[in-house]
C-alpha cells in the first residue's frame, strides 16, 4: 500500500443556477450559453481526485476512508471522513434564503455532520452583499409570514463586502449571497442546504426542514481580525479560529521559505490553497508537489512538518481544524 504523502487535488467545477460564466480571476474556464453557469469550485470534495503520486486517480474520500486519522489527522470529529471542504463561491446572481443544520440537527435526518461554514472576500463589486442572520427582534413566525408573503429577504442584515473581509456564519444561520464577489469558502465538510426562500426560480424548497434547523440568534457575522504573525519579512494573519475550522492567509516572495508545522497534538489535515502564484510544497522523503492559482494541496495529518517554496510570488490560505475545544470567533454585524 502506497505511503501518505503531499497530495494535489483536481478542483470539481459545480454547476449552479446564480452562478458565472467567466471564473476570472482564478481560473481561466468560460462557458458558452449553451452550458450551466459554474457556482461553486470544490478543491476538497469527497469526489476530487489526487493529480500526483501513487495516489492519482483515487478520490478524498477513498483515501480518508482507507488511511483514517492518517490523513484527516485525530482532531477530525469521525476517522474515515475529510472533514473540510473549501470552495470558490463566483455568485452572479442572488443565492437562496437559506440555512444549514448543525450536527445534531443533521444527524438526526442521517446526514453525518451539520454546516458551519465562513467566507472569505477575495473580490466584490460595488454594490456586492450578503445576507447574514436576521434582523434583531425578527423570529421564526415571523420569518414563516415573510416566506408566505416573498420578502424574506427584507429580513436579513445586508452587509457590503469589501476584499479582505471574512465573514462566519455558525449552523442555524439564516443567509443569502448576493452577486458581484469571488469567495473563498471553508466549511464542514456536509452539502445540506435547506431553501426556504428562492425568488421564484422554480427549484425545491425546504420551509418545514429550514424553520426547525433556524437558530433566532447566533454567533455569526462578521469577523474581528484577530491580528498579525510575524513570519521573517513575511506577514501572516489569522483570518479565523472557530470551532470547526482555523483559516489564515500569507504571502511569499522569491527566495523565501515557510516552514508548517504542527506541534501539539491533536493533529490535523492541512490544506494549502493558492490565491496567486504557485509554489511548492515540500515534506521530508517526498516529491516536491506544485500547485498554483485556483488549485489545492492537501498534507495529510501524519506528515509532522513540511515547507512552502514559492515559484516567484505566492499568495496562499492555510486551513485546518483547530487545536482542543475553540470558542465562537468575536464577530460584528454592520
């Protein structure tokens, strides 16, 4: 059986109704009229599958199933499941109202975990929002009336983007995405999405699932940066530490090298995503493994320490799950 190594994963483009047909500024693909506009990139689904190595050709989840807390590392809430999937988000037109279950709401239907989820702001035009929690004071009757009377989006806290923003939004949110952003999106690794309010558009909707899995009140909004790491002349930053997830973002230019590690336990699955550039990763007794723009690299948890080399310039995000029992980040809603 082959060993774990540095793992380059082939992102899975995912057709979506409000999604876009040019997936500029990170991948080069349009589509013609006669395709489905592409919503959302999957860069660690349970279908992507390994570009390199004795691995290639195997999916995420066959490999988490086969290698357990090798791969996705003991920190992982189940040993045979990738617990993260990261995502570019290209919205050209409004996302539902919608709202994801939390784990116990989701495994009480057979799903094996819930959705929290947080986006990070790569681009937005002006004029680019989302929906993000209700309005204080609005409840669930309340949301139920304005679902029957199509203005359920009146009751949500619209909040403009600007690039660097990262936003959280816990299980039992109420949200929506509106058009004009490129987001990077890290969530639990569950594609459960109840629809209560659609704009019309004719696709199914969840209102009885969505009204029960609802919180009025959660931890969601937008994150307080939590401040800066030195690293050498590079500047890295925490974007978030939440209980589900850790996601930070850095840069490195030519002649410079990063080294990842990973010193307490429990260990965790690392995922390098590049935003700008490439680079290349590189672990001890392994292939050096490169990636670039709009591609993902997976270490796997087993792999103690590794290091970045860039090719030029590289910007990156970094996630994993976080270390011991984290609170809800500190958030706003503006």
């Amino acid at each position: 059986m082959p060993d774990l190594y540095p793992l380059l994963l082939r992102p899975q483009f995912v057709e979506r109704v409000w999604g876009a047909r040019d997936l500029a500024p990170i991948y080069d693909h349009k589509r013609t009229p006669a395709q489905q506009p592409v919503g959302e990139v999957w860069l660690t689904g349970d279908d992507c599958q390994v570009a390199n190595g004795p691995l290639a050709g195997r999916s995420l989840a066959e490999l988490s199933r086969q290698f357990g807390a090798g791969l996705v590392g003991e920190a992982a809430p189940v040993h045979d499941r990738f617990p993260l999937l990261v995502k570019f988000l290209f919205p050209r037109d409004k996302l539902s109202v919608q709202v994801h279950p939390d784990d116990a709401a989701a495994q009480a239907v057979g799903e094996p975990c819930g959705k929290t989820e947080c986006w990070y702001v790569l681009s937005a035009e002006p004029g680019a929002q989302i929906g993000l929690g209700m309005k204080p004071g609005t409840t669930r009757e309340a949301l139920k009336k304005a679902i029957e009377q199509s203005r359920a989006e009146g009751l949500l806290n619209w909040i403009n983007l600007n690039p660097g923003d990262m936003f959280y939004a816990d299980a039992g949110t109420l949200h929506a995405i509106g058009p004009g952003s490129v987001i990077v999106e890290t969530q639990q690794n569950s594609d459960t999405t109840y629809r209560l309010y659609d704009y019309g558009r004719g696709r199914e909707l969840h209102i009885q699932q969505g009204l029960a899995a609802l919180k009025e009140k959660t931890h969601a909004g937008k994150v307080l940066r939590n401040g800066f790491t030195p690293d050498g002349n590079n500047w890295a930053v925490r974007l978030i530490n939440s209980p589900c997830f850790e996601v930070s973002k850095a840069t490195l230019r030519e002649g410079q090298e990063q080294v990842i590690t990973r010193h307490m336990p429990p260990s965790s699955t690392q995922i390098l995503v590049a935003l700008n550039g490439g680079g290349l990763v590189m672990a001890r007794g392994n292939e050096p493994v490169a990636f670039s723009k709009g591609e993902a690299a997976v270490v796997p948890a087993s792999i103690e320490q590794f290091s970045l080399r860039p090719r030029g310039r590289l910007e990156y995000m970094l996630m994993r799950l976080p270390q011991g029992e984290t609170p809800h980040p500190e958030t706003t809603i503006e």
